[in-house]
C-alpha cells in the first residue's frame, strides 16, 4: 500500500457521481473512473464502508455492493488489516482505456502522422550504414541536430548555442528530467489548472507540492491571482504551457507572458515554458513577446515532434543556459542513456523542411477544429471555445457531470478523456477536452452519441436528484 485517501477527500473527487441507479453500481463507476483516469494511483487504501458511507450519505450496504462491484471487476481488493486497496491496471497509459474495434478513441489528441514522414524515414533507412556504425544513442543529442534546433530559436528571436540544446527521447522525458534536476522532495511548484496530465504526473513524481493557477478559455490566466502565489509561495518551479494550452486552447497575451516572467524573476522561480504545442497555430498570427526578455536561468524551453510531426516519433529537446544543461546530463543516465541515433537524423531531416510541415499542420487543424466545432452544435446547450490553434476544445457542459458522460460515452463506444483529469487540485467536471484531431466523419459520429449520452445522463441525474430528496438508499 502506498497512501490513503480519506472519506472526505474521496467524496470530493466524486463530485456529481450519483447520476443513475442503482445508486451503488454509479459510484463504483465513479471509483473506476478515478482508478481509470489515475486521480486514484493504484495501492490507494480506499476508506471503509462505514466512513465513506457517512461522508456519502448512503447506506453501509450500498457502498459495500460498490466495493463488491469493484473487487469483481478487478479494480480493489481487500486485503487483511488494509481494507480495500486499489489495484494496478495494466501496463499502459493509466489515463487511456485500450479501445475495442469499432470504438471511436478520443483520448489522445494526436494529429495523424505528417504525410512525407513515411519516404524521409525511408531515405534516412537507406543511409543506415553510417547510423550503425556509431554508439547508436547519444546523451547530449548530434550536433547537427543541436544546431538545428538552436537556429530555430534564434530565428524566433532566442539568441541560442548548440551548448544550450539537449536532446530527449520526446518532452514526457524531458519534463521528467527537468523535474527531478529542479525539485526537491515538498518544493513548491506553480502549474495550471487545468493542464496537461502526464506534466502533474511528472512534478508529483519528483516531488513537488503544487499550486494551481486558474486558466480559462474566456479569460485567460489569472494573473492577480498568479502574482500572489508566487509572492506568497516562492515556487522553485512554474510550469507553463503559454501557446495554445492544453486542454484549454489559449494561448498567454503580452501581458500575461510579462506579468508572469516578472513575478517569477522576482520570486527566484525558474519558469518552465511547454512549447509542445506552440507551432500548432491555425490563425492566431504572430506570437506576442514576453518570455524572451527573460534573465539568464530563468526560463526553460522544452519542445517536441510529437504533435507536429508523429506521436511515434519519440524525440524532445530541453533548451537552457549551459550550466543547466550540464545538470541535466549529469542526471540523465538515471533516466535513459540517450536518445537512439535513428530519431535524431529524422528529425534532423525534418526540420530543415520544418516551415513546410507547419503549414500542412494548419490547414489539417483549422479543417478539424472546424469539423468538430460543427459537430458539437447538434448540444445546443453546451459552450463551445473558438481555438485559434492546438489540438482540441475545451468544450463546457451545462451541468458538472463530464464523468459521468464519459462513463455513458464509453458504454455507446465513444472513448473521451473527463475535465477532472486535467485538474491539479480537483473540479473540472463541467467540462469535456474534445481532441479535432480525429477524420470528421468520425468526430460527426461521436457528436450524435455525445448528445445521446448527454440527454441519458442528464435524465438520470434529475430523476436520483429527485429520488435523494425522499430518502437516502
């Protein structure tokens, strides 16, 4: 057993779970969800039945038919003198459900592979011979490589060395590096909220205790809100994904990228910039300034291929001032021991074409968005974002019941991702991450059984909102 989670804490992350009967097989679908969505980390002590009960306002029976459901379908078991435990689920992604044919999976917004990938791969294939006859992976990463990446940024107005560039095996493990070169064990670390899962992964890993800072697709983030945090906290670490943000879309003003970088500098934070998202641009236009008037170690880039390029294509970069840069290498072999040679002249190849690949990204995109933003009309109640580039909507319901939905939406073959996975201190259930990276004609099937789902979960809240009101069962 790893950690406990208390009656009250568990209740919270429910949130509006009783939207169906019998009541008992809605919350054990609701712990599923948690389990499934790794709010719940597997070896989490569930609270006993009588606890959870009270914090519920159920019967001890029904929590105990939940808890019965849930050790049937194997994810609790009860253990002597720890109760119930959950369990680990599998060796894959814990926010993603393996679909089944015929699923529609929207859990990853990944656009499709650009298409000239295929020939470069088979062009650097050819040329294999020179590959091989080296080490094969490098900790550092080529420097042809480096050199490309470096001149990227000073074309953007980044002034950069090759020396400043490390290469990584994506930014996943990027941001596991930086993480665990930067933070100590109960550190402080200021993030959005909502933001990328899998970041909020990393930064608890290593140990960091984080603070949220609203982001909204109305309003952008909260920079009084963000200024006070860092005066009050001294984070040693901010992370923050200022271009097309995931999963809310927006992307930082001039003003929101000074305040911020102001703050930082003044409260000593290294702020840790995601640009994974960055070139992803449909027609938002030039990038404001902000972050490039930053001090020398104040700010970290981290990029990638994988949205732009190929989810497969496995290669990231981290771009800091030299000495951190030496850290990080001097960390790396406990992480991986470098990135495979093969990846590298890719991606070499490809950024020398990198305008071109851009551009077929934009259009692939903005033909997406627009597809899905059409789609979703058919949900005349729900509030859909303009997204002026990224991957997907963050699209806000009419009711706090995105777990529900997505529960329903799974059970009719539409697999989605629910708004509390992106949160980083809870809430979130009334909205839904939409992915437009899927072929319209499927993001028009999925739309018609989201609005299906929709009407059956809203149906069977009403009527256990009205069941509650007689009697508790």
């Amino acid at each position: 057993m790893d950690s406990r989670i208390s009656a009250r804490a568990l209740a919270a992350a429910l949130g509006g779970w009783r939207t169906r009967e019998p009541a008992y097989e809605a919350l054990a679908d609701s712990i599923r969800l948690l389990c499934l969505d790794n709010r719940l980390a597997p070896r989490t002590a569930l609270p006993a039945e009588r606890e959870l009960a009270a914090a519920l306002q159920l019967s001890r029976s029904t929590v105990a038919a939940a808890y019965r459901s849930l050790r049937e379908t194997g994810h609790i078991a009860s253990l002597r003198g720890s109760g119930s435990v959950t369990l680990p689920l599998g060796r894959r992604d814990p926010g993603r459900v393996d679909p089944a044919d015929g699923m529609i999976d929207l859990q990853q917004a990944s656009p499709p592979a650009w298409p000239g990938l295929a020939g470069l791969m088979a062009d650097v294939g050819a040329a294999a011979s020179s590959l091989v006859s080296r080490v094969g992976y490098d900790v550092l990463g080529r420097i042809e490589l480096r050199e490309a990446i470096a001149r990227r940024y000073t074309e953007r107005g980044i002034p950069t060395d090759p020396a400043e560039v490390l290469v990584t095996t994506g930014a996943q493990s990027a941001i596991h590096l930086v993480s665990t070169v930067l933070i100590g064990r109960g550190d402080r670390v200021l993030v959005e909220t909502p933001t990328y899962p899998h970041a909020v992964d990393a930064l608890r890993r290593a140990g960091a205790r984080l603070v949220g800072i609203p982001v909204t697709t109305g309003d952008g983030w909260d920079v009084d809100r963000a200024e006070q945090a860092f005066a009050r906290t001294l984070p040693v670490m901010a992370y923050f994904m200022p271009d097309f943000q995931n999963p809310t879309g927006r992307s930082m003003t001039a003003h929101e990228r000074s305040a911020l970088l102001a703050a930082g500098e003044r409260a000593g934070s290294v702020l840790v910039l995601d640009e994974t998202t960055g070139d992803l641009d449909i027609d938002r236009g030039p990038v404001p300034p902000g972050f490039d008037t930053a001090e020398p170690g104040t700010v970290v880039r981290i990029g990638s291929l994988g949205k732009t390029v190929w989810g497969g294509l496995r290669l990231g970069w981290v771009r800091a001032d030299g000495d951190l840069i030496r850290r990080l290498v001097a960390a790396r072999p406990a992480h991986d021991l470098g990135t495979p040679e093969f990846e590298q002249a890719i991606a070499s190849r490809l950024l020398a074409r990198f305008d071109d690949i851009v551009t077929q990204r934009s259009e692939l995109l903005r033909a997406g968005r627009d597809a899905v933003a059409d789609a979703l009309r058919v949900i005349p109640s729900w509030r859909i974002p303009h997204a002026a580039g990224g991957v997907s909507l963050w699209v806000e319901l009419d009711a706090p019941l995105s777990s529900a939905l997505v529960l329903e939406a799974r059970s009719r073959g539409v697999l989605l991702t629910a708004g509390p996975r992106f949160s980083v201190d809870g809430g979130h259930d009334r909205h839904l991450r939409v992915p437009f990276t899927s072929p319209p004609d499927e993001m028009m099937r999925a739309a018609h059984v989201l609005s299906d789902a929709w009407d059956a979960v809203r149906a069977g809240a009403r009527s256990t909102m009205v069941d509650a009101a007689g009697a508790v069962v």
